[in-house]
C-alpha cells in the first residue's frame, strides 16, 4: 500500500527543486527582455570609439534607438521589418540596413520576440506555482525556501557567467552567434551599418551589464528570502503532525520540509 504522506512530501520536494532550478532561468530571460530599451545605448555610447565611417555619436545613439524600436515592434518580424526598409542614412538617401542586415534583423527579432514569450511564460509558471504553495500553510515555509535556494543557484551561475565570459570572450561571441543564427548570416563588413552601430564593443559591454544586473537581483532576492526564512523559523511551532495529519495528508497539512 502506497504511503500517501511519504508521497505527498516526494512530489512536494521535487515540486520545489524544479522551482529552485527555473529561477536563474526566469532572472537571465527577464533582464536580456528589459535590457532591450532606450536606457542602455544612452549609457554605452558615451564610451564606444567614434564612428570611423562618418556618423556622429548622437546620430548613431539615434539610429540604434529606430532599431530597437523595431525590436519591440508588437508585430511578427517579418512585417515590422518594413519599418526600417524605410529608413535612410542621415544626410544620404541611401538605406540604413542592406537586404543581408535586414534578414539577419528579422532572425534577430525572431529570437528576441521567443525570449520576451518564455520569460512571461516562466514569469507565469512561478507565480502561479508560489501562489499554489503560499495558499496552504503547511507549504508556505517550502515555498521560501525552494525560492532561497534559487536564489543561491542564481548568483553562483551568473556571477560564474559574469567572471568567465570576458575571459573567454570571443569563443562566447562566435559561438553564440553559430548556434542561434544560420551560418553565414551574422558576419558583416566594417563598413556595414550593423557593425557601426553595434560594434563588438557594444556586446561586451551589453553582456556585462546584464550579468551585473542579475547578480544583483539574485542578491536582492537572497537577502529576502533569507529573511522571510528566519522569520518563519522562528514563528514555526515545533510540534509534529498528529495522527490524522498522517492518514490525510491532504485533508491536515504536513510539516513543512526544508
């Protein structure tokens, strides 16, 4: 005969650890989304080298800003690309991206449009999922701490991240760029408007900046989880379950597992 407490605690415990194991996940998705705003070529054009072709820096923080509008663009790819057939070189009439920049931009809206899904889609899971376990009290301390845990997880992933990558910086950019785009269809001349907008330089410094800010909130998130944990301890009454706690277990709650 199955133990039903027993049970219960097994799903519960597996229940939390895939939980503590999608919160890195839903932080890394949910800042490369918010990375995607004005906010961060104000910051990073201040200290990218000058346009060797001829575009000023407030031309080029202009520019960057049209594309990035087009990648929050709320419709598919391939038709708020036209947004930007439409735009033009300043000074010239000559298109702002060529036809191979064009299909490398509706590649990369594609991706960008897929990130911003899984975070809401992740974002839902654990909220629901917090909601599920904070409902009954018996599973509130068990929710906490599998949060606490994916907080720990979180800032010893990333902040890994943070440290290696600039160390390994061009295997990551290459190997990043091979196994998320088509071959061929991300590599472009010094002279082509992506590469002047968005040299190398502007993805070092975007990478850092978005493993910075996640260690950050991973922190943030572990310093109150921690403290909602000694609190709850402090609070939780150390008596064990009663008889009829053990032959319902879903009927009386169970103790807590940490």
């Amino acid at each position: 005969m199955i133990d039903k407490t027993q049970l219960y605690q097994s799903l519960l415990k597996l229940f939390c650890f895939l939980i503590s194991l999608l919160i890195p996940a839903a932080l890394l998705l949910g800042g490369l989304t918010r990375s995607i705003s004005p906010a961060y070529p104000h910051q990073v054009y201040q200290f990218l080298p000058a346009d060797e072709v001829g575009l000023t820096q407030t031309e080029r923080l202009d520019l960057a800003l049209i594309t990035l509008a087009y990648l929050q663009h709320p419709e598919p790819a391939a038709t708020a690309v036209r947004f930007l057939e439409n735009q033009r070189l300043p000074g010239t009439n000559r298109p702002l991206y060529n036809e191979r920049e064009l299909t490398h931009l509706v590649d990369v809206k594609q991706l960008t449009d897929r990130i911003a899904g899984w975070s809401e889609s992740l974002n839902w899971l654990l909220g629901l999922s917090l909601l599920a376990l904070v409902a009954w009290p018996a599973s509130r301390f068990t929710a906490v701490k599998a949060f606490q845990r994916g907080a720990v997880l979180s800032f010893f992933l990333l902040l890994a991240c943070f440290m290696f990558i600039p160390q390994f910086w061009t295997l990551f950019f290459f190997g990043f760029h091979h196994w998320l785009f088509p071959p061929g269809s991300w590599s472009f001349a010094g002279v082509d408007t992506l590469i002047r907008l968005f040299p190398e330089a502007f993805w070092f410094n975007y990478a850092q900046q978005v493993f910075t800010e996640q260690v950050i909130y991973a922190v943030l998130l572990l310093l109150a989880t921690s403290i909602l944990v000694v609190i709850m301890g402090t609070k939780a009454a150390p008596t064990g379950p009663s008889p009829d706690q053990i032959a319902e277990p879903w009927a009386q709650s169970p103790l807590p597992i940490e």
